[in-house]
C-alpha cells in the first residue's frame, strides 16, 4: 500500500490512496503521529492505535468507499481530504474523524 506525508500529500495523492484500496476488505484511513498517511486493510476500527494519531471511520467491506469509482467521487474525496488537513493542523485535536461531509 501507499503511504504519504501529511505535510506534502496533494489531493491527487489522497485519490490515489482511495483508489488503491480494495473494497472487498474493510478499509480505514490512518494518520501515523509521525505524520505517515495510509490506507490500512489489516487493521480497522479501533485496534493497534498506539503510533496513530487520528483516524477515519472504517470503511466496511462491499460499499464502494474506496477503489477507482470512490476515487472519483469529489465531494467524497475533497471533504475527506480537508478534514483530515485540517485535524492535522489542529494538533490532531481529534482521534477519530467520522464526520466531513
């Protein structure tokens, strides 16, 4: 899997993780304390968040959260991405982002 820096990922990047992901597994977007982006396929929900700053909600399996047609899906994509910028600046003032709609 792909993984990015908080500091320089761009939108494209971030489209790229989603669509990278493989939706017949649950997926969850973590952001490491050390600032590393990725998409996480072994490990959901609320397990091994000792290094992890923040991070989505769990994507469940069969519901086209991610891969090349959620990639694409802008507002998705764009809300996900400035929500997780802006925790980011906060100071990861939140640990667990389930609203950027």
């Amino acid at each position: 899997m792909s993984k990015y820096n908080i500091v320089t990922i761009t939108i494209d990047d971030f489209k790229e993780l989603i669509a990278n992901g493989d939706d017949t597994h649950d997926n969850q977007i973590r952001i490491r304390k050390n600032g590393e982006v990725f998409l996480s396929q072994d490990t959901v929900g609320a397990d091994d968040l000792d290094d992890i700053a923040f991070r989505f909600e769990t994507f469940d399996a069969l519901n086209d959260y991610v891969g090349k047609a959620a990639s694409q899906d802008e507002k998705f994509v764009t809300g996900m991405f400035n929500a997780m910028k802006e925790n980011w600046e906060k100071g990861s003032p939140m640990t667990y982002l389930d609203n950027w709609r």
